[in-house]
C-alpha cells in the first residue's frame, strides 16, 4: 500500500467497487465522513449518490 492509503479504503481497492468518502456535515464542531459504496462497475451510481446528497446536504444549510 502506499503511504497515507486509508485503511477503510483498502477491502474496496482489493474486491473493486467502486466507493467514496464525502463531508456528511459535523458534530459538535467535528466533521463527519460518509462512505458510499456500490456495486462493481457501477461508479456513475456511487458519484450520483454523492452529488444528490451534497445538494441535499447543502440546501439544509443556507
């Protein structure tokens, strides 16, 4: 693995699904991190999930 590889990363990088992590907004003034993953070759799947939810995410917001 290269260095600063994520762990939670690693089973994903091995099977090939295609998977992501995004800002999912914060916690007592920590950001939390969401993971999406999707079936293998799927990645337009993966990237609209996180689009749709950072609209989501960010329309709560303002």
């Amino acid at each position: 693995m290269f260095q600063g590889d994520s762990v939670n990363c690693s089973p994903f990088n091995v099977s090939g699904h295609p998977a992501l992590t995004i800002n999912a907004g914060f916690s007592e003034g920590l950001p939390l991190g969401m993971m999406i993953v999707g079936r293998k070759f799927e990645d337009a799947s993966v990237l609209n999930v996180a689009y749709t939810y950072e609209q989501i995410r960010d329309n709560k917001e303002n």
